[in-house]
C-alpha cells in the first residue's frame, strides 16, 4: 500500500491531522499546474488554496477510483476555470509587461520565472511554442511534458478516453513539429 493510500484511508476514518502531510505531497505540483493557468502568482496561490479547501470539503464524497493526484488535478483545473470566469479576459491575458529586448512578457512566463519552476530558456520557449496550439492539444501537451502525467491520468482529468489524449497529443506533436520546420517521424 502506498503512503497516498495510507492516508486516504487515514482521513477517511476522521484523522484530519494527516491532511497536512497529504496536501504537502502534491501542493508544489499543484502550484505549478496553477501557475501555468493564472494570470499571477497570486491568483495561482489562490487556486491551490481553493482546490485543497474543494478537495477537504468534499472527501467524504470522494470514491477511490484511479488515482487521487488525478482527482487532484482534476479539482485544481475546474478551480482554475471557474476563477477564469469570474475575470475579464483583459486581466486575465494582461500582457503589458515588456522584457528587457522589448518583447511583450507573457503573464504565465513571469510568475513561472519569478517562483523559481523555470531553470531554462527552454523552459520559457516550450510555454511560448505550446500557447500556440488550440486549447484541448496545449493542456494534454502541458499535462504529459510539464507534470509528467501517465496518458490515463490526463484521460481522468480531463474527462475524456485516453486514446483520445493519444490522438491529441499526437496531432500536437505534428503541428510543433511544422512550426518548429521539423520533418514528422
């Protein structure tokens, strides 16, 4: 049995002291996740706070079907769209920053540098190619690459068959590969 299953178990007899560790094990994932969603840093630490609050509150509901950290994302990714619906488009995709070479700063590459989850320039331009694709393709690609997540638990965040995150990410791939001028394999 895993630590994660040893938990759930846990606070499901009403050890609430467990939570704690519980949310340690996947709160810097989740942040991240958010990040990547949120217009700031700040609006992003809000949503992990939402999501972990969302997940607490409703746990007794929850049935151990798949894996928790896929819940999880679950959770944080509903979170993340109802706060978008809550802003105007203008203050979410606020881009009137400017870099040092004059080039607009995306909202998302100045938290990600700014927390520290940015250690390259690669890690700037894979969210520069990735904003480019439609928005079902760039959250499979982000989900696989950036959180490293199985194909089955993109398919249970995202409520969709997993051969379908296959087709997407797949036809993803071909579209950055064109842009990038590289050859299919």
């Amino acid at each position: 049995m895993t630590r994660e299953n040893e938990l759930l178990k846990k606070i499901a007899k009403g050890e609430t002291e467990y939570w704690e560790e519980l949310i340690g094990m996947y709160y810097e994932d989740i942040l991240r996740y958010c990040i990547y969603h949120a217009p700031d840093k700040t609006a992003a630490e809000d949503a992990v706070q939402e999501t972990f609050l969302k997940v607490i509150r409703y746990m007794p509901d929850y049935r151990h079907r798949g894996k928790f950290r896929a819940f999880l994302y679950k959770v944080a990714a509903n979170t993340c769209k109802d706060q978008w619906r809550k802003c105007t488009k203008e203050e979410w995709f606020d881009t009137d920053t400017e870099a040092s070479d004059g080039e607009k700063k995306l909202p998302e590459e100045m938290i990600y540098l700014e927390t520290g989850y940015a250690k390259t320039e690669g890690d700037i331009n894979f969210l520069r190619l990735i904003r480019k694709l439609p928005e079902d393709q760039r959250e499979v690609v982000y989900l696989k690459y950036a959180q490293e997540l199985s194909f089955r638990e993109i398919a249970e965040i995202l409520g969709i068959p997993a051969r379908t995150v296959q087709s997407r990410l797949r036809i993803a791939l071909k579209k950055l590969r064109k842009k990038e001028g590289k050859p299919d394999v």
